[in-house]
C-alpha cells in the first residue's frame, strides 16, 4: 500500500512539475517565437478573452502547488504519518 502511494504521488509531483517547466517555457518566451503567442496575437482582447494573457502565470502557480502537496503526500506514505496523509487529502 505504501508503495502504491508513494508511486502515485511521485506521478502527481511530476505532472506538477511539468507544468511549472510549460508555464515558465510560456512566459520566458518571446513574443514571435511559440505558438501559444501566435494564437493569442491572432485574438481580440476582450471579455473572458483577457484571461489568456495570465495563463503561464496559472500554470505555474497550480503546478507549484500541486507539486508540493504530493511532495507532502510521498513524505507522508513514507513515513506512515497521519498528518501528512491527512493534509494531502484535504
């Protein structure tokens, strides 16, 4: 069971992470050079449209703390600690 935790949050941390490495590739990136700004050149800014803008910052933001809660749950698993395992189910 443990290790079927462990194993489990290890993937959570790597897609958390995965999406830190797209968000900070989104806005590291110049303004010519991806298609995430060629689409949004091609769109007009207005209503929920804005939004977009903020999207690199999302993704690091959400991927930063879903990285970090299944680091809490690996530790968690390995260490049997009920607090750990209960922050992460929270």
């Amino acid at each position: 069971m443990m290790m079927m935790m462990m194993t489990m949050m290890t993937m959570v941390q790597v897609c958390g992470l995965t999406m830190v490495t797209v968000g900070v590739l989104m806005y590291a990136a110049d303004g010519n050079s991806t298609f995430y700004w060629k689409l949004l050149d091609g769109m007009p800014m207005i209503g929920p449209l804005v939004a977009f803008d903020r999207l690199p910052v999302v993704f690091v933001i959400v991927g930063g703390f879903v990285a970090l809660v299944s680091f809490l749950g690996c530790c968690g698993a390995c260490e049997d600690s009920v607090c750990f395992l209960c922050v992460v189910s929270i």
